[in-house]
C-alpha cells in the first residue's frame, strides 16, 4: 500500500512539473509576443500550485514592468532577489522599477564598528554559520583527541594551540549565527500596493497623519494591532498604515 502510495505521489509530483514547464514556456511565448497581462496569468497558474522559482518571479516582475505595475514589479523582483540574493539581473531590473516610485526616503548609515559586525554577520546566512560552526565543533574534538594521546612534546603543543584556535573560532561563528538569526527574525520587508496611503501616528483612523507613501515603497513591518501595521523605514520614519495597503514579502 505505501509502495503504491510513493508512485502516484510520484506521478503527480511529475505531472505537476510537467504542467508547470508547459505553463511557463506559455508565459514566456506569450511575453515575447508583448502580451504581458496574459504571460502574467500562465505565471500566476504555476505560483497557485506552491512552486516558487528565481526565473519565475523574475519574468512576472519583467511583465508588470513592461505595464508600469510599480508594486508588483518591485515586488516580485524582490521575491526573485530572496531566492537568488547575488543576481546581477535581477538587481539591475529591481534599480530601474525602484526608479518609478515617487517616494525619496534616505538610508541613515551604519559606521564604524556597528557597520563591519552587521556586513559581516550579513555575509553568510544562518545555516552557513550554523554549519560553519559544526565544522570548527568537530575539529576541536580531534585536535582535542589527538592532543591528548600524543606522545610528543612538539604535536601536543601544536594540536594544543590548534584546539584552542579552533574554539575561539567556534564562539565567533556561534555568535554570528545567532545574530544573524536574530536580523532574519526581525528582518519583515513589505512593498507599498496602495496608489497613496495615509501614515497615522497611532492605529487608528481618528490620529494625526505622520506622512504619506506611494506605491513600490519598501518599508519593514514592526508591529501589528488588528488591521493595522506598524511600518519603519530606511531612514528611521515611523508610523501606522492600512495592513490592506501593503503585501509583506513572507519567506518561503
């Protein structure tokens, strides 16, 4: 029974991707024909099954550009970005949609020592300083191990200094992931839908208006209270919107 089980799981899972190349070779037809909103409905039939991908993301971002759909085009093109964080491409493409937004918001700086902890604490992620951290866990063990039964003075010192090493390193990369695991968990971008919307003091209709954002603005979701969102940006602004005026870039 689990045998029969396992293949039609298998066939369906195999027609699924089946289905899903079929509809993306359609989408991709259809957008070097210039009939975007159509390749946008193939693309939008492969992501109703659950199936994510850099390419696709990218291409549906590339429609909604090619319509002047800023939110949806930044917002996808950020989608790609999570799934392949180093691509030219896709950066390039995300600069230019970034362009077409109304709202000028500045970054305020990191420097000094706050600066270098966060670049490098950003240039692994989690599981790569989490598996950098085994690594150094078990090559402590056997220079610990070979320290202890060696015979020589010269191969004790050596493993001796080694082990020491190798734990010092393991603290750091244990502190780094646990860092970073502490930005990813804060970190909750969301791309402003909303043509214009209304940024309130407090979370409701009856406060006073802080200031307002456009659509394709990026801001960071820090608080929720009912049908509201409290929303940060790049230069440190603050304040209260509409949770219908914004889509937050959930992780996969």
């Amino acid at each position: 029974m689990k045998n029969l089980l396992y293949i039609l799981s298998f066939l369906f899972s195999f027609g699924l991707f089946a289905q899903n190349d079929a509809l993306f070779k359609q989408g991709n037809a259809l957008y070097n024909e210039g009939k975007y909103a159509e390749a946008i409905q193939k693309y939008d039939d492969i992501l109703s099954t659950k199936k994510h991908s850099a390419d696709l993301y990218f291409n549906m971002a590339n429609a909604h550009y090619k319509l002047n759909n800023i939110a949806p085009s930044i917002f996808y093109y950020e989608k790609a970005l999570q799934l392949a964080p180093n691509d030219k491409d896709i950066k390039n493409n995300l600069a230019f949609a970034q362009n077409m937004t109304v709202d000028a918001i500045g970054v305020v700086p990191n420097v000094g020592f706050s600066k270098l902890f966060k670049n490098i604490t950003n240039s692994m992620s989690f599981d790569a300083w989490a598996k950098a951290t085994v690594v150094l866990v078990f090559v402590f063990v056997i220079l610990f191990l070979i320290y202890y039964f060696a015979y020589s003075t010269g191969r004790k010192r050596l493993t001796f200094i080694g082990s020491i090493l190798s734990l010092i390193l393991l603290c750091v990369t244990l502190a780094f992931a646990f860092q970073k695991y502490a930005l990813d968990k804060k970190d909750k971008p969301a791309i402003v839908f909303a043509q214009e919307t209304q940024v309130k003091s407090e979370p409701n209709l009856r406060s006073e208006e802080s200031f307002r954002l456009h659509e394709g603005t990026k801001v960071q979701v820090v608080d929720s209270v009912d049908n509201w969102k409290k929303i940060k940006l790049s230069d440190g602004k603050m304040g209260w919107l509409a949770s219908e005026d914004i889509k937050i870039l959930t992780a996969f």
